[in-house]
C-alpha cells in the first residue's frame, strides 16, 4: 500500500458517506443523481487504490474491471446531476434512458474486451515506487468512450456556469464552488490524457477529492431550496409575480414576468408600474371584491390581477406584491358558456331569453324614457321549407341577420324570437321613428334577399307590462299580415284603455275600430 493508493481508499470511503447522505435528501431529484455519481466515484477511487497496490498482472487486470463499474457511469451521472441542478426537475427519461445504456455498453465492452479488443488492443504493467501503472494502447471504443466522457464533463460546466451567470449577486458564492467542484476532475482527466500526472498515474479519481465535497457543500448546505441561486425564481415564478413600492414603483420581479413584459430588465427598476401597460393603473391595485381581468401581453394572454400588502414588523405598510393568474384557459371556456348561453347558434344573434332580458333590464333602469320593439317574420316562409326545404330557409335565416343588423341603429339590440321570428329594440324611438325603420327593412329584405316581411311595432307606455308590450307587437304584425304583408303596422296606445282590452277583441272588432285606434304603415 502506498501513499496514493492509501488516499484514494480514504477517498472512496468520503464519497461513500456523501453518496449515503444524498440518498436520504428525498426533496429534490439533483440529490438522487449527486448519490448516484458519488458512488460511482467511491468505486472508482476504490479499484484504482487496489489497482496501484496490485503486486501482479491478474489482479491488476481485476481491479481495472472493478474501476468500470464506475467509470462507465460518471458521465451519465454527472451530467443529469447538473442537469436536474439547472432545470430544478428531473431530466427527461429518453435522456436518462441514453445516458445509462451507453455507460452499460462501454462496461460490457470493457468486461469483454479479451473477445474483440475494442477497448484496449493491448495492456501491460510496470511498477515504479511500488505503484503498479497500466501501459494501455486504445482501441476504437475507448476514444468513443474519451470523447463521450469530456462532453459530458463540457456540458456539465457549462450548465454550472449558467446557473452561475443567472443567480443574484448573493447566490453565486455557491454556485462559483459548485462549477470548480464539476471541474476538478475534468482537469485532472486532462492532465493524465496529455501525459502531465507525476509517474503516469490516472489523477481522475483524486479529481473527486475535492469534487465531492464542494458539490456536497454547494447542494446540502443550506438544503437545495433556500440555497440554489434560481431557487428564488422557482418561488416566484409559479406566482408570476412582482414587488412594489408604495409609489408602485418596480422593486423586483421574476423570469415568469418578464415573459408577460419583454421590456422588463434590471433597467426597470423604479419605474412605475403603469410604464409597463396603460392596464395597470394604480386604480388596478385598490381593493376588488374579484380581481380584475387583464389582456396582457404578445399574443395576448388574460390574467388576474392579486395585489397584497407588504407590511414591517410594525405593521406599516411598505408596498405590495402583485400576482398575476394566467386563466386564459378558464376565460376562454366561460367565453364559450357565454356565447352558448346567450347567442342563437343559426344567426348569431341573441337568443330568446337574452333579448328579452335586455328588455326587462331597459323597463327597469329607463322607465320614462322612450322605447319601441319591432317584432317580425318572413312573408311565406313556411312554403319556402316545404318547396325548397329546411336547408334552404336555414340558410335565409342566417342570411338575413346581417344583412338586417347592418341597417339597424348603433343602440339597437337584435334578438331571435323563435322559428322566423324576430324582435328587435329600439331604445330613444318613439312609434314614428320605429315605423321608418321598420319601412326600411323591408326596402332593403325585398332586393336584397328577394323577401319581404312583416312587421308589428309597438311603444312602450308606463301603463303597459313587458308582457302586454310584446302582446301589443304581436297584434301589430297579425294586422300587417291581414293587410297583405311585406309592410309595417304600428299597435297604438290608447289613453285610459288597457292594451288587454284591445287584443282580447275579435279582429272584426278590431279592425272595425281601425281608423280610430290602430295607426298603419304599409
């Protein structure tokens, strides 16, 4: 036993008890990989302190065999180790499933290597100050193998570096130890690979010396979360949120956000938050019985707005977090419960009951102001499903939406009554005016879509319910009909004389009274 192979067995010992106290930090998965590689490591040290202290050529041989129960795993295990380290979640499994069949395939060749030489064309020892040094000339797989292995060794300092470029100014002391402990056994690879180790001795696994504790020290120290510099934007990410000062002005905010708001930087500190978007104005934070709905963002996205209070120990306030709920998903869906609810799906109007909630809604605010509804169908439209089908009269119906809606006043509400019937509201327009638009439509049905309709008009009058107003309309478009379609009759209201005694008359009494009560437009 000599001084080197005597540090390597108290090496592998270390590493042993790291990878045992990694195996029981459960919380996070780099600790599974960090365990995994640490073994791996203690094998490594522990085969070659056997291989150095080897007195022939067989047990030499044995123990480099020992040595590849490790060594063909350490890049594998290091790379998911800072892998799961950048990322904060476990690597893929495709990722892991490639990592570790190519470390089983380089054991198996290693193992097997007396059958085709891939590994090792030839192998032989020599002793000098009672070490027993290997003298190997390389097959093909070992230079896939050497190639494999300084990638992973790259790609696993680049990862640390990263970490290290993106970690807060108070976090990256861990991080800086962290990268030179995934260093030192690169470069100690390096320095066996171009022939700089004192005696020809492999220096990789001294490289896990000072590995094993930096890593264990970086990782454990302050157990994962509260330690790993991107730790506060996993936090913080999953709020998408940001902090303010009592001017709201920009105190800190997360990667997640500058997402929502490209121009976010470090530049934007104490900026006002309005600065961001003319949507979050400083009326946005005051309190809300529901969070405000925001379209944020390019393409835009909807969110919540959360504001909280910061409060000192004294219980001052101090400023506020904002969080912002993406729930486009959810305002989405509720847009289409919406659009089902209240819209007729052949028109694309509004259905039954919407208009006539617009209705009752207006006789309820404006009780005094004007209003007159218009309530029509289309002249024969019952033989047009019978010739020509219900294809065809469904594709009129849809047709004359539009076309209709197009001409009608910006204050007008729009509505499918039921079949071909129809109901529009004309809220400021007295029975004159509602005639002229409903003359209108029909000049514009009858060329356009080669129709014409009929069409009942009433005005609303205190006196009368929402029932009896549609009943009045309903009895204005019986008498445009009665007078032979494609025109407008209005239902005037009578002093002192009750709608429902009017619609209760026969349509002889009716229209016997016709130039006395009833006003017609044709």
């Amino acid at each position: 036993m000599t001084l080197y192979s005597g540090l390597l067995l108290g090496s592998s010992l270390v590493l042993l008890l790291l990878a045992l106290f990694a195996s029981q930090q459960r919380q996070h998965s780099v600790a599974g990989w960090f365990a995994w590689l640490m073994s791996a490591a203690a094998i490594y040290c522990f085969g070659y302190a056997m291989e150095l202290a080897s007195s022939n050529s067989q047990a030499v041989h044995l123990w480099l065999h020992v040595q590849y129960l490790g060594i063909a795993f350490i890049p594998a295990f290091i790379l998911l180790t800072s892998l799961s380290y950048q990322r904060q979640a476990a690597p893929p499994t495709w990722l892991v499933t490639l990592l570790l069949g190519m470390g089983t395939l380089t054991l198996a060749l290693q193992w097997s290597n007396d059958l085709h030489h891939l590994f090792y064309h030839a192998q032989h020892e020599r002793w000098r100050d009672g070490n027993a040094i290997s003298q190997l000339t390389f097959g093909p797989w070992y230079y896939v193998h050497l190639i494999v292995t300084n990638m992973a060794l790259l790609i696993s300092c680049i990862l640390f570096f990263r970490v290290w470029c993106a970690a807060e100014r108070y976090y990256r002391t861990p991080s800086l130890i962290i990268l030179i402990g995934a260093m030192a056994p690169w470069m100690c690879y390096l320095l066996y690979l171009f022939e700089l180790s004192p005696q020809g001795i492999d220096l990789s696994p001294f490289g896990f010396i000072i590995t094993g504790p930096l890593f264990a020290w970086g990782l454990f120290r302050y157990r994962f979360i509260n330690l790993l510099p991107i730790a506060r934007e996993q936090v913080l990410d999953g709020l998408k949120d940001m902090v303010l000062d009592n001017r709201q002005r920009i105190v800190d905010f997360n990667a997640r956000a500058r997402m929502i708001f490209p121009q976010l930087s470090h530049h934007a500190m104490g900026r006002r938050l309005d600065d961001l978007s003319p949507l979050l104005s400083p009326t946005l934070l005051s309190r809300h019985e529901t969070p405000p709905l925001l379209a944020l963002g390019q393409p835009a996205r909807w969110f919540e707005a959360h504001p909280h209070p910061l409060q000192n120990r004294w219980q001052q306030d101090i400023g506020m977090t904002l969080l912002l709920q993406d729930v486009t998903e959810r305002y989405q869906l509720q847009q289409q419960l919406k659009q089902f609810a209240e819209i007729d799906a052949l028109t694309g109007l509004l259905n039954r009951r919407m208009i006539l909630q617009h209705l009752a809604l207006w006789l309820q605010a404006t009780p005094v102001r004007p209003l007159s509804v218009l309530l029509f169908d289309i002249d024969n439209f019952k033989q047009l499903n019978d010739s020509r089908g219900h294809l065809v009269g469904d594709e009129m119906l849809a047709a004359l939406a539009p076309a209709l809606h197009a001409h009608l006043p910006q204050q007008a509400w729009f509505g499918r009554y039921g079949g071909d019937e129809f109901l529009i509201l004309l809220p400021e327009l007295n029975e004159s005016a509602a005639l002229a638009v409903a003359n209108q439509l029909n000049h514009i049905s009858q060329p356009l879509l080669a129709i014409s309709l009929s069409i009942g008009v009433a005005q609303w009058h205190p006196a009368l319910s929402q029932n009896e107003l549609l009943h009045c309309a309903d009895q204005a478009l019986y008498l445009a009909k009665q007078q032979g379609r494609a025109q407008a009759a209005a239902f005037s209201w009578l002093e002192n004389q009750p709608c429902t005694t009017l619609v209760k008359s026969s349509a002889v009494e009716i229209n016997g009274r016709m130039e006395s009560e009833l006003l017609l437009n044709s």
